[in-house]
C-alpha cells in the first residue's frame, strides 16, 4: 500500500492507497514545532497494521519537512519513498517566471488535474490555507494562477479587527440577507466567496481558453470547498483528495 502525505500550512492529509483505490484518508492538524518522533507516533498510530509498501510526499512547510526527513530515514528507511521537489519527475511543464517557489501541492494538485480532464484545460480551486486558482494547460502544464486569502483567516481578521463582529459558524444563512449579525457574516463569507470563485475562474478560463472557455473543467478541492461549491456555478467537479491523488500518480510516474 502506498501512504500519501501531503503537508499544507493548516492541515495534514494522509492517505493509503490500494493500487489506485483511495482505501483510508485522515485529516490532522499541520504543527510546524512537531519532532520527527512526534511524526512518527501520530503517523503509526493512525495506521496501525497497515502494511505501507511506498511513501509519496509533498510540504509547504519547511520546518515540517525537515523533521519528515528524519522520520522516514529513522523509521521508514526499508520504505522506497518519494518526496515532491526540484529534480523529480511529475511530468509537469511550469510555465512561470520563477518554477522554485511554486507550491508542491499545486504540481501536484496539476498532475491529478490533467489526469482527471484528460485533453482539456483544467482549473483547480483550492480551499485552503489561502484559496489557490491552479490554472493547467490541455497538456498538462501549470501555468500559473492566482492566490487571494482563505476563508478562515478571512473570518479570522475580521473578527481581531472589528469590535463587534465575531466569529461564527461556517454554514449557509436562511437567506442572503442577513437580519443579524451573524447571518450577515455568514452570508458575507459563503456567499462572497462562491461569487469570487466564479469571478475569478470565468476570467481565467477566458484567458485559457478564449474559443470555447465553457469547456474549462473547473475543479475544486481542499477541506473548505463543500462550504462553498454549492453555491458556485462554474465549479464542475468536486475531489476532496486531489492533492494525494497527484503523489500517487507522481509516485508511479518514478
């Protein structure tokens, strides 16, 4: 069985693939102060008798990464494992000005887009930390994309800097209009940012793809994205675990 890590800035989301079935997945808490002992604890007793025959791995964070390394040599070693980074084939082409400092989560996030949309240019929207837009050629390239805040530490600001707001429960309001304050926030979040997320993809997908950018498939993943999808009109297709789905594929693909 392969173990899929992928370490964003908030969460940590693990998985253990058979073949290409998804058989196990868990979301845990990212601790940037956690030792690689700590790692190795949490990440044994979460599989306990699983048999994992492979690693893929990816971090956005580097203070966790480096502490990854040491697990994995220390516990791991016998494991053929592979970490996203400069110099590992994923088979995709970045086309920005700087390819360094692109996310691996994003290459991966590209690679699993590619696979799903096939000939077609993909979009991806990630709910994360920040909200990333991950704009993927027919070919399978990223090309770039945008970043705007996400939708906790939204709320999280606007809470520390306005007296009398709070925050609140992320879920739909009965109505747009909010007849109180949380209602409002309520609406002002969900309800902002679907229309931002539409925004935002209609103007990428016409620079995509100008002749037909109806045919851009629109993907959205991260742990936020059931808050707002619904409520969104260009998103075509929801995958919760795209990202460990792309270390999978990269895995394979070394």
């Amino acid at each position: 069985m392969l173990l899929a890590i992928d370490i964003g800035n908030t969460n940590t989301n693990l998985g253990v693939f058979d073949g290409q079935r998804l058989e196990h997945s868990w979301r845990i808490k990212t601790d940037a102060r956690e030792t690689a002992d700590e790692l190795a604890l949490t990440f044994r007793g979460l599989l306990r008798e699983l048999p994992v025959t492979g690693i893929a791995a990816c971090s956005t964070v580097p203070a966790v990464l480096r502490e990854l390394r040491t697990m994995l040599t220390a516990y791991y070693a016998d494991v053929p494992t592979i970490l996203v980074e400069p110099g590992v084939r994923t088979g995709v082409g970045i086309l920005t000005d700087n390819p360094k400092e692109v996310g691996t989560d994003r290459i991966c996030n590209t690679v699993a887009a590619h696979h799903l949309a096939g000939d077609r240019p993909a979009i991806v929207v990630d709910f994360g930390t920040s909200t990333n837009f991950d704009v993927v050629s027919a070919n399978g390239d990223f090309l770039g994309g945008a970043l705007a805040p996400g939708i906790e530490i939204s709320l999280d600001a606007l809470a520390a800097r306005a007296a009398q707001l709070r925050k609140v429960e992320l879920v739909a309001p009965r109505n747009p209009i909010g007849k109180n304050t949380v209602e409002s926030l309520q609406s002002g979040i969900v309800y902002g940012f679907a229309a931002q997320v539409d925004g935002l993809t209609r103007r990428l997908a016409a620079q995509l793809a100008p002749a037909d950018p109806s045919g851009v498939e629109v993907i959205a993943t991260g742990g936020l994205a059931l808050l707002v999808i619904d409520h969104c009109d260009t998103v075509n297709r929801h995958e919760p675990d795209l990202t460990l789905h792309g270390l999978r594929l990269i895995y394979d693909r070394n």
